[in-house]
C-alpha cells in the first residue's frame, strides 16, 4: 500500500480508528477476475455516521451513498440495497438496530461479514462493517 494513500485515508478517518474497515475493502483483495468495487453506505439521519462514511472513502476511493432509517428498516428497502450491490463488498455505517436488521438480512441471502466495529460519537452508538455480498 503506498504510504501517501494509507496516510491521507487516515487522516480522512482521523481519530475514528477505521483504518481496519478501509484496508478490508481494498478491491485488490478479489481475485483478478473479480473485481467487483466497493459500496459504501452511511445512514443519512445521522451526521456521526456520514463523517465516518467520508472518512472511510478517502481510503477507499468510492462516495458515501446516503440512506435513510425507513430504507435501512424494511426488508425491501434492504433487499434493494443488496441487490445493486450485486457481488461487490458492502461497507456500513449506520446504528446499532439497522446494522443488526442489514447483517442478517444480507447473511440470509449468503453474504459474509467481513468485520464489524462498534463505535460511540457523541450519544450515537454506531457500527461500522463490511461484507461481501
């Protein structure tokens, strides 16, 4: 990893510590003819949770795509989600309930979590994760 990027991804991530998050969806990671990108989302709602979404993308090359609670807690808005995902690795970061709702209802559908982090910001309890869909 070049030693400016990894730099420049932390400071974007700050003192969040979400380095681990960033270096696992790092696309090179696929296998050559599978490169599948990167979607990152961030629950709207929440200001804590877009900061650490802008944070990770500056590691990771992709923009945040805001999505909001109703989307996050309905198993179409969800479905829906992980359908344009279609193979590529899914990054959250959302609270602590529609983080619970989206792992189960992607491992339902065969995805694999990655890793998941907890964080607390303020009074927002978040969790930040990644899964290959």
């Amino acid at each position: 990893m070049d030693r400016r990027n990894f730099l420049k991804g932390m400071a974007g991530g700050g003192a969040l510590g979400l380095a681990p998050v960033a270096a696992l969806a790092d696309v090179s990671a696929f296998p050559a003819g599978e490169r599948r990108g990167v979607m990152l989302l961030a629950q709207g709602d929440l200001p804590q949770a877009m900061a650490i979404a802008r944070g990770i993308a500056a590691g990771v090359g992709a923009c945040p795509v805001a999505v909001d609670a109703r989307q996050l807690g309905s198993y179409a808005g969800i479905t829906e989600i992980l359908d344009r995902a279609a193979g590529a690795r899914v990054i959250g970061v959302m609270d602590d309930a529609s983080a619970l709702i989206f792992q189960q209802i992607a491992a339902a559908r065969g995805a694999g979590l990655v890793m998941d982090t907890h964080r607390r910001v303020g009074r927002a309890s978040l969790v930040s994760f990644a899964i290959n869909t």
